[in-house]
C-alpha cells in the first residue's frame, strides 16, 4: 500500500472511469453524464446481475463487476487502466433488512474492496455516496448538523457509517483521494423505483400517471430530504472535481436541497392532475426506517468547501418530474 502525501490538487486524467452499479437509478445517470463530459470510451460501466439500459450498454465499454470478488475487480481495474471511481454498487435500505448477508457482503465487504484496489491500483480518485441513513434515532431531525450523532439502527445505515469512516481512513493513512456526500432521496423520470424506502415518491408521480391514484407505504406527515436526479449528479461531479485544497472533509458531507411529506407531493402533483387520489396503508418496516432518518439537513459545510448548491426546488422538481415520465409513458 502506498503512503504518499497530496499537497495540491491532482489533475484528474481521463485514461477510464469505472462507475460500479451503472445499472442502477443514480448509475445510469451519472455513465451518461459522465460520456458527454469526458468521451463514450473514457467511461466504463460496471454492472453485476441487473441488466444495463440499452443506451448505456451501446454507447460504450461495460463489463460485470462483482465488488465482493477482490481478484476480479483488481483486473478490471487494471487491464482498463482505471484512474477514477464513482462506487455506486450497494443494495437499498429495505431490501438490505430482507437480507443482512447479501447486504453485509455487498455494501461493506464491497466499499473495503473497492477502496483497497483503488489504493493498490493508484487510482487517483474514488467518489463512494452515503446516504441519510447514515444518521437515526439520536441524531437531531431537524437541520441534521454535517458532524453529529450518528447510531442507525438498519443494516443499510451501518454500512454507509462504515463507508464514510473506512474514507476517510483511507484518506488520512494512506492520502487516497476518497470523496463521498449523503445522498437524501432521489427522485428520477428516467429510471423505475427500487427497494429504497423514499422510493415511495418516484412511484407516486408512475400511480399517478397510469391509474389516476396511488397507495402510499408511508404515513402522510413522514418528512424526509429530497433531491432531484440532476441535481444528485451535480453533486457528484462537482464535489469530484473541487480542489481538494478547500476541503475540510471528505467522505462525508451533508448535502440538501428540499423536504416533503407524501401528502405535502400528492398535494403538487394534484395541481397537475385534478383527478389523482391518494390512500395510505403503511408499511411498519419502511415506516419505522423513515422515522429514524432526518428531515431537514445542515449542508453547510458542501456549500462552504465546494460551492454545493442546488438548481431545483421542489415546484421545479414537481413540474419538470411529470411533464417527463408523462412523455415517457405514453
């Protein structure tokens, strides 16, 4: 393992950049986003059983990655000379609860592995996302601070603790450059729910759309943070590329845009569709991960060392979300 010292910025080079979990609703995104900026063949997408879209999988390099496979993800990154990664392989909140090993091996085993071979490989820089179930029940809920109490109670929320932790380890003994931000919900046209517990908002706006109503797993007051799949990415580019000189933190920050209770979106998309109706029948599982999640972040600190700052408010988001997936529907 190399020791050595970062003194400047690194100038990132666009030799290959590996996006684990390129599958998923963050990942497809960000391979596309990633392609127009730096080249269809400078960005490799890395998927494990799920299927790539098939605009992702034409539009350049893909392969398997499974990140609990320490030897195949060392050649991989090797034999494609891979110089930065986004790690965005990890199973979600819900079905993490339905299966703790799957999840242990994948969202903890994974990251260790990933980081290890980044380290080993010389990888200039890994960009690693947390989410805000890295906080629960004696975390403050309101205006969450960047550096507080952090004891989830989810196999999920461990694993993103570690994440940040084993990060900034990695960045303090050995100065490899690890980046990572906390993720709120995050809602997109382009790509259907998963397991994710706010998952619940992107399936209201396809109820809404297809069948006029929509069964909320949720209570209608749970608040939760929010952000719009554009402005999710943004946050991912720009904290990996900001100068590492004004950082302060690294794996770790807080980063927020909106907050919303189910009734409070069933209200604005009922604006847009007079006719949409919701009803509520509450999942104790997703329910009781909701409440020990914040409601409200501090992100501070993202926008003081970085310049984080979001595009879309929730109007914006409401508007821009159903005026696409309507199109896309039909």
């Amino acid at each position: 393992m190399r020791l050595v010292s970062i003194t400047k910025q690194k100038q990132i080079s666009e030799t290959m950049i590996l996006v684990t979990g390129a599958a998923g609703q963050i990942g497809t995104e960000l391979v596309s986003e990633l392609r127009q900026r730096h080249g269809p063949q400078n960005v490799l997408a890395g998927r494990h059983k799920t299927p790539l879209p098939e605009e992702i999988a034409s539009s350049g390099p893909s392969e398997i990655v499974d990140v609990t496979n320490l030897d195949q993800l060392k050649a991989i990154v090797q034999s494609h000379n891979v110089t930065r990664i986004f790690h965005l392989s990890s199973i979600l909140s819900a079905l993490a609860e339905s299966n703790i090993h799957a999840a242990h091996q994948v969202n903890i085993n994974g990251v260790f592995n990933i980081l290890t071979v980044a380290l080993e490989a010389n990888v200039e820089q890994v960009i690693i996302p947390s989410s805000i179930a890295a906080f629960g029940a004696d975390t403050p809920r309101e205006s969450t601070p960047n550096d507080t109490i952090q004891r989830p109670s989810t196999t999920y929320g461990i694993s993103k603790v570690f994440t940040e932790l084993m990060g900034n380890y990695f960045y303090t003994r050995f100065k490899l450059d690890v980046r990572g931000l906390r993720l709120p919900g995050v809602l997109s046209w382009k790509t259907e729910p998963t397991a994710g517990t706010t998952d619940y908002a992107v399936a209201m706006f396809y109820g809404a759309i297809a069948h006029n109503k929509y069964e909320c797993y949720l209570g209608p007051d749970t608040i939760l943070p929010m952000m719009y799949m554009p402005d999710a990415i943004k946050s991912l580019l720009d904290l990996s590329t900001a100068s590492i000189n004004t950082l302060s933190h690294h794996s770790d920050f807080n980063v927020h845009a909106m907050s919303f209770t189910p009734s409070e979106l069933a209200s604005a998309i009922k604006k847009i569709n007079p006719q949409f109706s919701i009803t509520y029948n509450v999942d104790p599982l997703r329910q009781s991960i909701a409440d020990s999640w914040p409601s409200s972040l501090d992100d501070s600190a993202a926008r003081k060392e970085w310049g984080w700052q979001p595009d879309f408010d929730m109007a914006a988001l409401v508007n821009d979300m159903y005026s696409n997936l309507e199109d896309k529907l039909k």
